[in-house]
C-alpha cells in the first residue's frame, strides 16, 4: 500500500499565495491598517530548497520595508 503524501497541505498553501491576488489578501488580513498596497508592491522572497538542507521558508514576500515569514512548524 502506497503511502499518503504529507507535504499536499504545504504544496496547496504554497501554490495559492504564489498568485498575488491571494498573497495581497493574506496581506491585508495581516495588516488591516494598510490600505494602499497593491499588488505591485508584493515581492517574492521564498527561499526554494536548493542550496540548504531541509532549511526553508514555506512563504515569504516584502512590502516596503516589512517582510513577512511563514513557515510550517514540524514535529518528528
């Protein structure tokens, strides 16, 4: 029997705030208070999993000068 893919919860997060429409209303959930970002002013600045060992970012974006981080906390 196959086993189930644990990662398609990360790949479906992953894979919708990649389309900025999605990562603008992340944002503004995050900081009501700022209206006037568009998303324009969204930069992408996940780190994909090529240079490190199991050390990544599963989303991170900047605006001015915030950035944000999320990454999915794991237990063994």
């Amino acid at each position: 029997m196959k086993e189930a893919k644990l990662t398609i919860r990360d790949s479906v997060f992953s894979d919708l705030f990649r389309d900025k429409k999605y990562l603008l209303k992340l944002y503004q959930t995050l900081h009501p208070e700022d209206m006037e970002t568009t998303e324009d002013d969204l930069v992408d600045v996940t780190i994909q999993n090529v240079l490190t060992n199991d050390l990544y970012n599963d989303l991170g974006f900047r605006n001015k000068d915030r950035i944000v981080i999320l990454a999915e906390a794991q237990s063994t």
